[in-house]
C-alpha cells in the first residue's frame, strides 16, 4: 500500500484570492511532472505516517525556496475542482478509480 500518486490538480490562483477557493486556472498534471523522486518518497511516507490509506493532500511550493509543504489532508477527497471541464473530470475520475481499484481491489499474490 501507500504507492501511488495517481494525478495532481495544478490550481493557479490570483495573490489577492489565495484564501479564497477561487482559481483562475487549473490543469491535472502527472505527479512526476510536478514532483521530485524524493518529493514523491516523502509524500507517501508522510501519508503512511498518518495512515492515510485513500486521500487526497493540498500541497503548496515556495517559489523562493523551491521547497513543497503539505498543508492538508483528507481521508475523503472533495473531488475534481469546479473548473475543468466535463471530459478532464471524467480522465481524472477513472485515473483515481483505476488507481483505487489496483490498491484496494485488485488481487496481490
């Protein structure tokens, strides 16, 4: 368990709306694009540390630093942010889906 990072929802928001749920833009992004081998390895020992089985995790990047935080987590994720599109909700449901049925349903010998 703990192994995968199936997408990320890259959320762009104005500096004045940052507190606000309100993005400008938001793309899905594969983990690997946006994440170092290292990030991804903390992530999931981070996780595992708190027994996040099936969640989903805000994160933000320091544009100074480089550095990533996790600042959320939730053990019943919100779901596909608002301002996609209907065909880029639907690849990011199957994406978590298949990722969610290859953790927990699939049979590991």
């Amino acid at each position: 368990m703990y192994c995968r990072l199936p997408l990320v929802y890259l959320k762009r928001r104005w500096k004045h709306q940052r507190f606000v749920n309100t993005n400008f833009e938001v793309k899905i992004v594969p983990t690997e694009n946006v994440t170092s081998a290292q990030e991804r390895k903390l992530i999931l020992s981070f996780a595992r540390e708190i027994g996040l089985d099936f969640g989903e995790l805000d994160t933000l990047r320091d544009r100074g630093t480089g550095k990533l935080y996790i600042v959320d987590a939730a053990k019943t994720p919100f779901g596909p942010p608002g301002r996609l599109s209907f065909l880029q909700k639907r690849k990011a449901v199957k994406r978590i889906s298949a990722a969610f049925r290859s953790e927990f349903l699939a049979v590991h010998l």
